[in-house]
C-alpha cells in the first residue's frame, strides 16, 4: 500500500508521553490532533505545552512567533471522531487490549493506509497487531520520557509490519530531530530490557532494608548517571513502570530475578504514581 505524506498526526493520550510527543510534533511543524478521553487531562496537557515552550522562548532557543505558530498547530479534542490523519500515534495506558480496542475504532475513522504507530514500552507489536483488522499498518514508535529531550525512538518492526512504513517513520522521527533505532519486536525491546535490573535491583536494595530510596538515588547519581532509579521511576509513573516490569517478566517465561517488585505494587495500590500524583518514592509540592 502506497505510503501517504504525512501532514497530520493524531496522538492518542494527553498523559506524560502523549502532551511531550504532541509537542514534539507540533515543533517539526505537523498538524496534531491530541485526543484524549479525560478532559482534565487535555487541559493539563495544554497547560504544560504552553509551559514548556514559554521556557524555551525565555532561553531564546523560539521566537515568540514560533511559541504561538506551534501551539495553533495543535488541537485538543476528547471526540474519537476528531482523530483524523495519515499518522496515529497511540501513548496510553499500558493494557494490550485497551490499545487493539482504540486502534480498532480509530480505523473506522480513518482511510486503510493510516499508519498506526504505538509508545508501547513493552507490548509486543505483533500481539497488539493480531487484535486490529490491518496488521501491516501498526508499528511501534518508542519515545523516551520527557519526549521533548530525549533523542532516541525506538520504531519497532513486527512481523507485518509493512517495511514501507518503518522506512518513513525512519524519516519521521529524523525530521523531529530525534534519533531512529529499529528494533525487533522483543520482550522491553532493547532500552527497557537492558534497564529491567536498574530498577528491580535497586527496588529489591531498599526491601531488604541494606539501603533507602534517598541514599540509593544519591549514589547512582554520582556514579554517572542522570538520575537516580527511584526519582526515574516517579518520573516515569509507577504504574507504567510496574506494567512494564510485568509484561517483560511474563513474556520471558517468568525468571526469577526480573520478577515485579512487592514494594512498588503497594504504593501504586495507594495510588501513589509519582510525579502525576504528586505522590511516589518521594513527595511533590
Ligand atoms: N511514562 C513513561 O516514561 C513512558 C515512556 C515511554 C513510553 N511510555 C508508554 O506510553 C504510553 C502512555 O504512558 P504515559 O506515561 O503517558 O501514561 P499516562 O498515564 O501519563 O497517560 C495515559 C493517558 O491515556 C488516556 N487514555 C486511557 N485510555 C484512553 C483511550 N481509550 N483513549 C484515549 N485516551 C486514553 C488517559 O486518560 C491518560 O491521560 C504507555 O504505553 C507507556 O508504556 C511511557
């Protein structure tokens, strides 16, 4: 199926990645359509995009044309029927069916060559790809959080995936100023495989009382790394981060030392996420 030029992109969910991924977009100077089901969280979104590019307009990084040609460039919107584009990209929640089921009422919306695209962080691509009626279209495009920052996307290819598509979104993600890596369609993929015991370890460290969360961050710190396990997973967002943690131990055939952390399942049971609640390892304002 011939490849349409991407004009539009339709990202579904305003949450921490959806809004950064938005932005991002709006930036390489798409047309975007943010969707989301929560009105709050549309609002939120706009909020924090208003806020991120004030930031950069103070540093001279946009211009105040720019600030204001990107922010018209984006339209927020909770009707499903409003998501219309030669692009859809999916960031919400980490549940396989939850994803098959909006990809399968954005197809009615849509034309039969929209390419699909999902942040899944640890979904398998061909899993969701069973569950939609067309196969060929979906691919992942893994954004990094905050969206804005980070350079790297993974596109990962599944086994249907149209090669056609994963080329342009090769192109896509090089017209963001971001850097392309494909991957194969494997439990985490590549970043978050490797990263798995960056967090569990660190989780399994403070269960077992031979540090805490503050000390543990502290150390990692200086030890080179941007940030500390504890403040990245609040980043993150707990629940995510544990539904990754899950799907990855799962889809490897359950191995003991990738086994979700007990300590993490009791504070998403509290509700407390992290920074989106204002709640985690640690407390926000
Ligand atoms: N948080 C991260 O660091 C990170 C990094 C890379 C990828 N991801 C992936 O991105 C996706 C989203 O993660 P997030 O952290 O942004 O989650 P989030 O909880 O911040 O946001 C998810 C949003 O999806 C919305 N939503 C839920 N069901 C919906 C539906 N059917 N239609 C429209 N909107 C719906 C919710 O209202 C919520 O606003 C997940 O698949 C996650 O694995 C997350």
């Amino acid at each position: 199926m011939e490849i349409r030029k991407i004009e539009r992109i339709v990202v579904c969910g305003a949450g921490t990645m959806g809004s950064g991924i938005a932005q991002v977009a709006a930036t390489a100077g798409y047309q975007v359509v943010q969707f989301d089901l929560n009105e709050a969280v549309l609002l939120a979104a706009s909020q924090r995009i208003r806020k991120n590019l004030e930031k950069l307009q103070e540093k001279g990084k946009i211009t105040q044309e720019e600030f204001q040609g990107i922010l018209n460039k984006i339209q927020f919107t909770n009707q499903l029927t409003d998501c219309k584009g030669e692009l859809i990209i999916e960031a919400i929640i980490e549940k396989k069916e939850a994803k098959i089921n909006l990809f399968n009422q954005l197809i009615t919306v849509n034309s039969p060559d929209t390419i699909l695209a999902s942040n899944t962080s640890s979904i398998s691509i061909d899993a969701i790809a069973s569950g939609i009626d067309i196969p060929a279209q979906l691919v992942g495009l893994h954004f990094f959080n905050p969206a804005p920052l980070m350079k790297l996307v993974e596109i990962i290819q599944g086994k249907e995936t149209n090669p056609a598509i994963v080329q342009s979104m090769v192109s896509l993600v090089a017209s963001m100023q971001k850097k392309p890596v494909i991957c194969k369609d494997s439990p985490g993929f590549i970043v978050n495989r490797v990263a798995r015991p960056y967090y569990l370890e660190s989780m399994y460290l403070v269960q077992s009382g031979q540090a805490n969360v503050e000390q543990t961050d502290k150390v990692l710190e200086a030890a080179g790394f941007k940030m500390g396990p504890f403040k990245l997973m609040d980043l993150i967002g707990l629940d995510i981060n544990y539904s990754v943690s899950t799907i990855v131990w799962e889809d490897l055939g359950k191995p003991e030392r990738l086994k979700p952390s007990i300590i993490q399942k009791e504070k998403i049971d509290l509700g407390q996420y992290g920074v989106k609640t204002k709640k985690g390892f640690y407390d926000y304002e």
